[in-house]
C-alpha cells in the first residue's frame, strides 16, 4: 500500500493533469491492473508519479520562509517558543518571529542557533524568559 504522501501526490497530479476519472482509471487498469490507487504497491505508486511527471506534472515543494525552521522537537525548545510566544502576546516582546527568538537565544547563550544549544544553554535561556517574565508580570500557566 503507497504512502499517503503518494496517494496525495498521485490525486494532485490528476487533477492537475485534467485527468477525468475514466481516463485515470484506464492508466491504473493498463499500467498496473488495479482500480483504485490505494491498492498500489509503493513501488507501483513511484511508478505511476513518475508517469505523471513524464506526461508534464510538476510536483510543488513548499517554500519555507526566511527566518522559519521546523517544529522543535526537543522539550527544553518547544518551552522557549512556548515562553516567546505568551511574551510576545503580553506585549513584552515587540518582535515575535523566530529570527527574533533567535537572536535572544545568541545574545544568552553566545551560539548562533537554538538547535545547537546544549541542554544548560537551553536551560539559561529558559531562565532569562522567565526573568523577563517575572519583571513584567507575565504569568507562563
């Protein structure tokens, strides 16, 4: 069974494609012998996408933003943007973007990028929000 990235990316291309139904069951039917998508293996489905690209499809890439990087994952990051965030909406911080984050994460700590913060770095950076926080009146529950 294909991924349900596949699966997206194979219904995208047909509709981008301006594929009616039949005709995109016709290539399922022809190419691989099966009605419906989902019972593709993931090699069938790679398969298929690149029959779509062949035929003029172009898979979009979402484009991140200047100053944007993905989720954190590590607990101790997840709370300093959960801190940023309730600082910014109090009105303490006037900048609220990660580019913003990151520069208090330098200025704390001396590394450029929280990622590469270690675990005592993250927790300095930690305490100083809720510093920030206290001075304010910033309540973080």
């Amino acid at each position: 069974m294909p991924t349900r990235a596949d699966l997206a990316k194979i219904h995208i291309a047909k509709k981008e494609l301006g594929l009616t139904d039949d005709e995109y069951r016709d290539i399922l039917r022809a190419k691989f012998g099966k009605e419906s998508a989902a019972k593709l293996t993931p090699g069938q489905a790679f398969s298929l996408i690149n029959h779509f690209v062949s035929k003029g499809w172009r898979p979009k890439h979402q484009q991140k933003l200047p100053g944007m990087y993905s989720r954190p994952t590590d607990p101790q990051e997840r709370k300093i943007v959960a801190m940023w965030i309730t600082l910014h909406k109090a009105g303490v911080v006037r900048n609220g973007s990660d580019s913003a984050l990151q520069a208090f994460v330098s200025r704390v700590t001396g590394v450029d990028s929280m990622r590469w913060c270690t675990t005592y770095q993250k927790q300095a950076v930690i305490e100083a929000l809720k510093a920030w926080g206290d001075r304010e009146g910033v309540d973080f529950d």
